[in-house]
C-alpha cells in the first residue's frame, strides 16, 4: 500500500513503512521510515498524556499529537501540533529537561517548551523551535 505524505510516498510492506529514493549514483535506495501518524482518530485511549496549549487540548496517541475537532456534530481528533508560541499553564508530566546554551527547554516528542514570566511575575510555558535549529528556516 502507498500512502503520500506532502511530496513522499510512503509504502508499506507488513509492519514496515519505506520511501524510495535516488542515490547518488541513481540507483534506487529504499529508507525504513517511523509510522505515519493517522490523520483522524475516533477516540483517544484513556491514560494518554495531554497538555493544553492557548485553550486547546493536544491528546499524544502512538507519538504523535492529536487535537479535538467537530464538524458537523461529529466528534474526533485530528493529527496536530501547537504553533510556536501558543501558551501553556502547565507542561506534560511527561516532558524531559534540555539545557541549550544556558536555557532550559522541557521537550515533549517533537514539542519543546521555555518557561515565560509576564508581567506581573506569573510564570507559564511558550511553544518554542527546537532549540539546536533544526526546524528553523536556514538564514541566507
């Protein structure tokens, strides 16, 4: 079965996911690749972690993260991440710490948080980048 995801096409053999490639030489190379999230699901497990993040709730299923939605009356959950930026009262127990150039980040699979004070000294959490780069727009 194949599946495209953005500009890739994901193919299945068993329980293994590939895309195929082009090498160097132009012969044909083929990547074992991680699961592609489902789009939607109907329910989310009970016991999964969750967090809320600018007043919405992000289920995480099968490592990836899930939002409710409705749409026509119908209940479900689709495949999402918070934007950088949104706000967070209180992380996931589940985050581990990151020290990167004197700040603390608490990541969560792909979503790194800092902790942000306002102005009247309250503390809460920002959706921020991954703090080594590697999802930021390459500067030219």
């Amino acid at each position: 079965a194949a599946e495209t995801e953005g500009e890739v096409t994901i193919y299945q053999y068993d329980d293994l996911y590939v895309t195929k490639d082009t090498g160097s030489t132009g012969q044909t190379i083929y990547r074992v690749e991680p699961q592609p999230p489902e789009e939607e699901i109907d329910s989310i497990p009970s016991g999964s972690p969750s967090f809320v993040a600018d007043g919405e709730t992000y289920f995480y299923v099968n490592f990836s993260f899930y939002v409710e939605f409705e749409e026509n009356g119908k209940k479900g959950f689709v495949n999402g991440e918070p934007e950088i930026g949104a706000q967070v009262d209180k992380l996931p127990k589940e985050v581990t710490t990151v020290e990167e150039s004197g700040v603390t980040y608490y990541q969560f699979d792909t979503v790194f948080f800092e902790e942000v004070e306002d102005d009247n000294g309250d503390t809460f959490y920002e959706v921020v980048g991954s703090p080594d780069g590697s999802d930021e727009e390459l500067e030219t």
